[in-house]
C-alpha cells in the first residue's frame, strides 16, 4: 500500500493519548512544586530543614557552575553502568546453566536464594573492606544488587520455549549454538529484557550504596558530605541526579527493547 501521509486511527488516538498523559505529568509537577513551595513559606521552614524549590534550583546552578555536580554524577555512573554491565553478563551465563542443567539447578539455588536474604547494606562494608573504598568495591556491590532480577527472568525467559520447537531444531539436528542463535535468544530476550529494566534501577541504589559506606566522591559521597553540612539543599540536588540517571538508564533500556523486539508486531 502507498504512504498516505494520514495516520491511521488507532495511531492519531495514541498519540494522542501521549500528548495528554505528557501535560497531565507536566501540570502536576508543576502544582507539586507549588504546594512544595507554598508549605515552605507558610511554615517558615528554614534552609536545612526544608528548602524551598527555587532554593534548590539556586543550588543546583551553583553545582552546576562550579562543576561538582557533574563530577561526582560521572563517577556514580561509570559504577553503575560498570556494575550493571558485570551483574547481566554473570546473570546470564548461570541462568543459562540453571535453565538448561537441572543438576546445575538443584547444587546452586539453595546459595543464590539464600544470598538474597542479606541486605545488601550488609555485605557493601565487608566489600570495602576486602577491595578497598575505591571503584572497585562499589562495581561489586552494583553487580550483586542487579544478578538476581536478571537471573530470574532469564532462567524463566528461556523456559518459556515452546517445547514443540525444541523438538523442531533437534529434528533438524540444530547445533546448541543455532538453537540459542535462531530460538532460545529470541523467545527468552522479552523476559530477560525486563529484567535488566528492573537491575538498572537497583544498579543505582547499588552505587549509592557502596558511597555510603565509603567513598571520596561520586553521589553518595556528596549527599553524606552536605548531610554533614546541613546543606540540604544540595541533598536534594544528588537525589535529583540519581533520579535522572535511573529514569535515563530505564529509558535506554526499553527503547533497546522496542527495537529489539520490533520483530513481534505483525502489520494488519
């Protein structure tokens, strides 16, 4: 069929749809940051205990302007993204075994389940103290707070396969490599795609995490050092950063996911 240049019903209504969701996401922002502001000046707050939204913005610009802000928000990602990195890669690997080996399964899971029950705020010191407060740690702490989600959902992504086209590919005498290539990869990618949108986030707390515990820069080190200050102001501006940076790392992840997945949507 010839383009048109119209859009097709359903698609005009989506867009739509996204353009109000967008003002309605705008709007109460907006009266958030109102109410935020007239509570401030109302209650006579002071600075550490509650600043006001333009004093926050005064300070982001302040941050901005001196370059801390961006210095301490490029160590924290390079963490993450280090840390997401090595927990999806590992997590994949044994989900791979787990799903495929049941042997495999039945010697580790009791390890990898009980793991989940401590805290991460409870190993992150023994991490410092075993690999020093530097990067290093804080990668670690990252990849242990993101295994276990992608783990999960690339063990059930990858025995989702329909049993009939496993038999399909071993009827074909398929090597182990064409049927992960051509069938488990593509089956078990909507799954584990999910999962790594849910370690993206936690690679963020993983960070801040490991900052806490010990750190001479990155987020967590400025919010503990303005903490310290009573800088609440500035507080708020690291959090702002960090909430940023999920929402971006969550964001990259699912536009990997609709190209990746563009496969799955049949014209009509």
């Amino acid at each position: 069929m010839r383009e048109t240049g119209i859009l097709p019903f359903h698609q005009y209504g989506l867009r739509r749809f996204q353009h109000r969701r967008a003002l309605l996401l705008t709007l109460s922002l907006g009266l958030a940051l109102l109410l935020w502001e007239a509570t401030v000046r109302l209650g006579n707050f002071p600075p550490f205990i509650l600043p006001s939204p333009s004093y926050v913005i005064q300070r982001l610009a302040q941050a901005l302007a001196d370059g801390s802000l961006l210095r301490h928000t490029w160590v924290t990602l390079g963490e993450v993204l280090a840390g997401l990195s090595m927990g999806a890669l590992a997590a994949t690997i044994l989900g791979y075994a787990l799903a495929r080996w049941p042997a495999v399964e039945r010697l580790l899971s009791p390890y990898i389940v009980a793991s989940q029950a401590v805290p991460v705020v409870a190993i992150a010191p023994l991490l410092v103290i075993w690999f020093g407060p530097g990067v290093l740690s804080k990668i670690l702490i990252c990849a242990l707070i993101v295994f276990f989600p992608v783990l999960v959902n690339t063990v059930v992504g990858l025995r989702s396969v329909p049993e009939d086209l496993s038999d399909l590919m071993r009827s074909l005498q398929a090597t182990r490599w064409q049927t992960f290539r051509l069938l488990e990869f593509p089956a078990a990618l909507p799954v584990f795609l999910g999962g790594l949108r849910i370690g993206a986030t936690l690679a963020v707390i993983g960070a801040v995490v490991g900052e806490f515990v010990g750190a001479d820069r990155g987020l967590g080190f400025l919010i503990n050092r303005a903490r310290g200050q009573y800088d609440t102001a500035l507080v708020f501006v690291a959090i702002l950063a960090l909430v940023l940076m999920a929402l971006c790392l969550y964001g990259t992840v699912a536009f990997l996911e609709m190209r990746l997945l563009s496969w799955r949507e049949r014209p009509e």
